[in-house]
C-alpha cells in the first residue's frame, strides 16, 4: 500500500509499509495457525536469537563460564524487544551478520561475507533496522583506514585494501536496500523518522533508558565493561571494534530502543575482554584447585556449544503440533486491551468515530480492518500533525474540546485514570455504557 487504509484522520494520506513483508509472513501465520503461529514464530526467532549469540561468543573465545554470564546479561538487556513485532527480525538478523562479520575477520572462509548483500536485501523489506548494518560496515571501513594509517611506519605505506573491501560492502548493501516497494523514498522517510524530535519526544522507547528495571540495570552493566573494552581495544590498535563499542553505547544513551543492538553487536568483544581477566585470575591456579577445575571445565565443553543439532527444530515443530497441552492465546492479553468490553460493544463501536488509545485502535483494526480510527500505533505516519491533537484531548491541555468538535467523536473509549475520561465524563452529550474501574466507555 502506498495511501492509508485505515484511518478517518489522515484519509488516504502517502503511508509507507516499511515492514510490507513481515506483515506478509505474519499474516499467513495468522490464517494457517491464528495467534498461536504469530507467538510460536515470534518466540522460536528470540530463542535462535540468542542461540546464535551464544555461538558467536564462544566462536570469538571467550571462556565458556563468561560466555554464558555475557549472554544472559545480553538476552536479559534485549528482552525490552521480546515482542511479536516486526524487530524480531532484525535481533536475529544482525546476530546472524555479525557472527559472518567476526568469522570474516578471523580469516574464515572470506567468500562469505559477500553474504551480508542478500541479507541486507531481505532485512530492508522486513524491518527498518537494516540500516544498522550498512552503518556498521561503514564505520569498518573508516576504522580499517585509521588501522591503516597507524601501521604505516611498521608497513612502509599504509594498507588501504580492508578499508576498500568495507567501503565497497556498505556501498553494496546500501545499494540493494533501494530494492524495496518505495525505493529511496523509504530510506528518506526511515531518517526523517529517526531525527524527528516529536518522536523522541512523546514515543518511550525513543527516549533514554531508564537504569531502573532489571534489563536496564543488566545493560548498564554490559555498557561499563564495554567502554573498558573499547579503550582496551583502541590501545592495541583495534579501532574498528572502539568505533562500534563507542558509537552504539552513545546510540543506546540516546535512545533505549539501541539496547539490544548495543548488545547484540559488543557481547562477543565484551566477552573476549573479561576472559583475559579470568585467565589473569586463575593463571596460577593449581589444577587441583577450585578455580583450576573451573577452567578446565570450561575448555572441555566448549566443543559441544560448537555443534549445531536438528534437535531445536524438532521441538518448535512439536511446539507447533501441540494442542490442549499449551495454552496458546486466543485473543490479546485483558491485561493491556479492553478485550471483554470491545467484545460486549463491537457493533456499536464498528459504527462510531471513537476516540481511544493508539494501541487499543490497533486491536479494533485487528479485530475489524474497515474500522477507521484516529490514531493508531504508527507514530511515524501521524507526526505530530495529528499526534500533538491526540495529546492534546488525552492530557485534557486547552483547546481539547475543539478537537473532539473537530473529528465528530460519538464514542469514547479510554483508560479510567486520564484526564480525557474525566473530562467528557461532564459532557452532557455523552453517557457512561460500561465502567469496570480500569476502562470506560462513554457514547
């Protein structure tokens, strides 16, 4: 789609389906398996998330006991993210582009990195994100040149051919990202997005973490350790790793939704790092000892963290075939949405202008795609055109009830505890349907 379908806001307003393919692929799990298919799927992406994160740090040589401290800390960091949304793609796309990246720096089969150009043509399509990547490549390739110009003196002339093969991958994947229903509109729109002070402004995930939270306080601590990494990595001459560290921890103060690419990309760098303190600290230990055992431990099964095992598959299949044994979703979670009072009142609320929350306007299209709603969860379609009005009626600010004249709301469909409810709860226009302390409906 290239014109909005489903708002009485912005009828027929350009609106770019930046994520068009994962809709696809979540819309035929949907009619094959209902919810059951969108959570499975959603769930089995997290867990090969992490696996391949796991992966990645053992592959880079971290003892098998921090691997699994970093990775823990990791996914627990990331798990901000572990929602049945479009970004599940791009946690395990970029773990699976990294770990091509770091096999490529350790001198394994060089061919494959090449890899990254199809990647970055799927990624473009499924979710914004693929923007992390070439980013990536493009700060190796300025990295790979300050490496080169250090090493002159010990080369004679600098080695300007990694920065090259870099540059000429970013350029690549930059390239086949144009591959997509919108072209270069779409690249235009995702940075008009990401720089808009309104979204960082009134969206949550937009704004600065807050170290609070036990994911937060687990990637404050991955985010320490990773700044002692970076200056480790920057004396030894490994700048291209300082830039990624520095330049994603500096994202992830921004913005907290960079969190799990912050984690994703530094985990096996981090992990490196603290195993040369772990090697530090039981470098004279006995191998009778307590901490000599540990070692050893840990160098013996790292092998079989090596193995890949049809095993994982046969279980999300036996997942997938399950019946009664789990009790998957049927409808979304009463906790968040009003589900009993939209049931109870879904014809009358089908025919109304209604005046409810973004993300309870995205359970009404689910439920009714020809429902029209006001605003709904795609913040970077409404702006601040409409957004700042949303706020304005919600927050109950000056010049509200102009906006409920403006857009002819019948129907009111909001939390208890905002102002909205109280004020059009003295309208004389409007009567209160159904009250259940939390959520009320007023026509």
């Amino acid at each position: 789609p290239h014109h909005d379908l489903y708002s009485f806001s912005k009828p027929g307003a350009p609106w770019y389906a930046w994520e068009w393919l994962t809709d696809i692929i979540d819309g035929l799990l949907y009619r094959g398996a209902g919810l059951k298919g969108i959570v499975l799927a959603a769930g089995a992406l997290i867990a090969l998330f992490a696996t391949t994160l796991m992966r990645r740090i053992v592959d880079a040589g971290a003892h098998l006991f921090v691997a699994l401290l970093v990775t823990l800390l990791s996914v627990g960091s990331a798990s901000m993210h572990f929602l049945a949304r479009p970004h599940v793609f791009t946690l395990l796309l970029l773990s699976i582009s990294m770990g091509i990246i770091e096999a490529d720096r350790r001198g394994a089969n060089p061919a494959r990195i090449w890899w990254l150009v199809p990647i970055a043509l799927v990624w473009t399509n499924l979710h914004g994100g693929f923007l992390v990547l070439i980013g990536l490549l493009g700060l190796a390739a300025i990295g790979a040149g300050v490496e080169a110009w250090l090493q002159r003196p010990r080369r004679g002339r600098p080695d300007w051919a990694p920065a090259l093969r870099w540059g000429g991958l970013a350029a690549a994947c930059g390239a086949v990202s144009f591959i997509n229903p919108y072209g270069w509109e779409l690249h235009r729109h995702v940075i008009q997005y990401l720089r808009s002070d309104w979204i960082r402004k009134v969206v949550q995930e937009f704004q600065s973490p807050s170290f609070r939270d036990e994911n937060m306080l687990q990637f404050e601590a991955l985010l320490f350790i990773g700044l002692i990494t970076a200056g480790a990595r920057l004396r030894r001459g490994q700048v291209i790793d300082g830039l990624w560290i520095l330049c994603l921890g500096y994202m992830s103060l921004s913005s907290v939704r960079h969190v799990p690419i912050f984690v994703t990309v530094t985990g096996p760098m981090i992990a490196v790092e603290m195993t040369y303190w772990w090697k530090a600290w039981v470098g004279g230990s006995s191998s009778q000892s307590a901490l000599g055992i540990l070692n050893q431990m840990g160098r013996d099964i790292v092998p079989g963290f090596q193995r890949f095992t049809i095993w994982m598959v046969v279980a999300v299949a036996l997942l997938a075939m399950s019946g009664s044994a789990i009790v998957w979703p049927q409808d979304f979670p009463s906790l968040v949405f009003p589900t009993a009072m939209i049931h109870a009142h879904e014809q009358e609320i089908l025919r109304a202008r209604v005046l409810t929350t973004d993300q309870w306007a995205d359970y009404l299209i689910y439920l009714h795609p020809e429902q029209k709603v006001f605003v709904d969860g795609r913040s970077d379609f409404y702006g601040p055109e409409i957004g700042d009005q949303f706020l304005q009626v919600m927050r109950g600010m000056p010049g509200w009830e102009k906006v409920i004249e403006k857009y002819r709301f019948n129907l009111a469909l909001i939390p208890v505890d905002t102002a909205a409810a109280q004020l059009l709860k003295q309208r004389p226009e409007l009567r209160v349907v159904a009250d259940d302390g939390k959520e009320i409906l007023l026509v």
